[in-house]
C-alpha cells in the first residue's frame, strides 16, 4: 500500500505539528488541513479524478494531503486513516487518490496551486500548513487596510519583524476551497512563505512543516499583541529606527 509507504518517513513530523495546532486551539472540528510534496514517485493504489485548472508543473509529483474533514487532533494519533496519498497524472489534468478514510481536503485547489509555483520558484519547501489563528482572524476583522495589517504586525516584536517582513501578505476574504482562493494565494506564494486568508486564517509554506508552523505562531502572536494593544498599537509598535536596527543587526 503505497500511502503506508510514504508515511514511515513523514509520520514523526505531521503527527507532531498536527498535535501542536490541535493544542493551539486553531483546530477546532476539522479546521485546517496539511500537505507535504515528495521526494519519490509513488502510485496510489485509488481512484482517478479530473482537475478544473491543471497543474502540468505537478505532473508525476506525489503529494500527501490531509483528508477532507479530518480533525487536526486525529491526525496526531492516527495519521494512516487521515492522510491521502496523490499523484498528479494526464500532464496535470487529473490526479489519483490513495485513502483509507474519506477523501483528499477540500483546500485541493490551493494545496496545488501553490505546489505548482513552489516546485518551479521555491523547490526546497516541501510543506504547507493551513490552519485558523484565533487572534489573527480576529484582526483580520478589524483593520481593513491591507499594508496597515501587515504594518502592524511586523512592529509588534522583533521575531515578527523578522520573520513576516517581506515574507506576509493578506488576501481579501474569498470562499474556502474555491479555485478563486487557490489562484490568489499561489499569486502570493511567489513572493512570500505566509498568506493570510481575510477572515479565515492562515497558509504558510516551509522547508517542512515546522517552519510553515514558525510563521503562523509568529504572526498569530503578533495579532494577539496587537488585539491587547488595541487603539494604541499604532503609536505602541516598533519604530522604524528600531526596526533598522533589528535588520541591521539580523536581516539577511
Ligand atoms: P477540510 O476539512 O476540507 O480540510 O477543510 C478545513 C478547512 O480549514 C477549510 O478551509
Ligand atoms: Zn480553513
């Protein structure tokens, strides 16, 4: 069983990030979703279904994706019955399914949407994480203005300045698991690793999984500091000197 298969190396990983967001609390119900691209070429042992856009960049690539309405707190105890192994076929116009339990989630489109671009533009981040920050949704909510948002956050603390500068853009709120929503975020994903979803949460890319989920924590605890701050987080927030001083001393 070629789903078996993949796991044995990717199990340890997925099984501890998926414990971590069940822990955070951005996992209520079957919240969130996860996939990881490849290394190998794998045959799924499942039906065939066809893609609406195809993803010809994908084509012979092997995703392992949480299953449609599975719960992040499940996948941590029992990954088999909660992951589905895919296989991009037909020069991306279709794909294959392995799962023994239900099936693949219903954030596909954005899932390869952004493997598309990831596997041309960023081919060492094999992971992307989805998953609902409390305090992030929240703000999202409240500042409509996308480069304030993102302002905001970045002068919150110096690891939010870090990591999200030039590195996190917001989307406006678009229907979850529509095509829509997967083109824009993979539009972001050429430019950045985190994508804020308006109104629904977050999508972060990574070298694996722990380091998509390093971004939403960062950014999550920026919007937590900035929900505390309130009306004062503008004039509270880093000043650009400190901030200066924060890239001189660690940027890149
Ligand atoms: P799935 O259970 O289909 O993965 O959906 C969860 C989700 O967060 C949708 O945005
Ligand atoms: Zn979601």
């Amino acid at each position: 069983m070629a789903l078996r298969e993949t796991l044995s190396e990717h199990e340890p990983e997925i099984c501890a990030v998926a414990g971590l967001l069940a822990e955070r609390g951005w996992a209520e119900a079957n919240s969130g979703n996860l996939s990881l691209r490849l290394g190998g070429s794998f045959d799924p042992a499942g039906e065939r279904f066809p893609l609406s856009i195809p993803r010809p960049e994908l084509e012979g690539h092997s995703l392992l994706l949480t299953t449609g309405g599975s719960r992040m707190r499940d996948l941590a105890e029992n990954p088999l019955e909660n992951l589905c192994l895919v296989k991009v076929v037909d020069v991306g116009r279709a794909y294959v399914s392995e799962g023994t339990r239900g099936e693949v989630t219903s954030e596909l489109p954005s899932h390869l949407a952004v493997h598309a671009v990831l596997v041309k533009e960023r081919p060492d981040h094999h992971a992307l994480l989805h998953t609902h920050p409390t305090f992030l949704i929240a703000l999202t909510h409240l500042v409509k203005d996308r480069a304030e948002l993102r302002d905001t956050l970045i002068r919150m603390f110096p690891e939010a300045a870090l990591l999200l500068h030039e590195n996190l853009e917001i989307l406006d709120y678009r229907t979850p698991g529509s095509d829509e929503l997967g083109v824009a975020t993979a539009e972001a994903i050429r430019r950045v690793s985190g994508v804020v979803w308006r109104g629904h949460g977050m999508l972060a890319s990574g070298a694996n999984l722990y380091s998509a989920l390093d971004l939403v924590e960062v950014a999550d605890k920026a919007a937590r500091i900035a929900l505390l701050l309130g009306d004062r987080s503008k004039e509270c927030g880093l000043s650009d000197d400190q901030l200066k001083g924060i890239y001189e001393a660690f940027g890149d």
